[in-house]
C-alpha cells in the first residue's frame, strides 16, 4: 500500500472519528515537533495566522527538538484535515502527532 493510501486512510478515519466525538465548530488542539534547529517555525505558525490560534512552544530536554501545541476553534472535521494537509505540504521536518 502506498502512503499516500496510509495517509487518506488515516484522515478518513480521523475525519470519521472526529464527526462521532465532537460537536462543531469545536477548539481542536494540533500537536507537531520540529528540530530545534528547523527554519521553518515561522512558517508553521503563520499557518494559523488569523484563526485566533494559541500557540504554546516548549524546548525538549536535550534541545534538539521544539514542540508546538496549537490550540484552534474550527467549524468541522474537514478543516482539521485541511490544516494536516497544509502543514504537511508546506514543512518539510515537522512530525505531527
């Protein structure tokens, strides 16, 4: 399987799961860590420009690696996926949990 497949696979289900779970528009809180050392934090944040997100950043113990949390009010499970989607396209090293 490819993964691209993986990864509809895994929206399809987040979106599925999403929709059981919450009621919408709903705050939804985004995970993703960066080498401490990546260029693209700017980048990462200015994703969420305009949304009113809430951005909290914390350093790992050994430094190498910077996480983000990202808490943001959206109107349904499709913009959720969408900002996945967008985050993945545009940041190269970002692991998203």
């Amino acid at each position: 399987m490819s993964s691209t497949q993986n990864s509809e696979d895994f929206y399809k289900k987040l979106k599925d799961q999403l929709e059981a779970d919450t009621q919408w528009p709903s705050l939804y809180l985004y995970k993703f860590i960066l080498p401490s050392t990546s260029t693209q934090e700017k980048q990462l944040t200015s994703i969420f420009d305009g949304l009113g997100a809430v951005i909290s950043t914390n350093l790992s113990k050994t430094g190498k690696y910077k996480s983000f949390s990202i808490k943001v009010r959206l109107k349904n499970p499709d913009a959720v996926i969408s900002k996945y989607k967008e985050v993945g396209a545009k940041i190269t090293d970002v692991i998203s949990l």
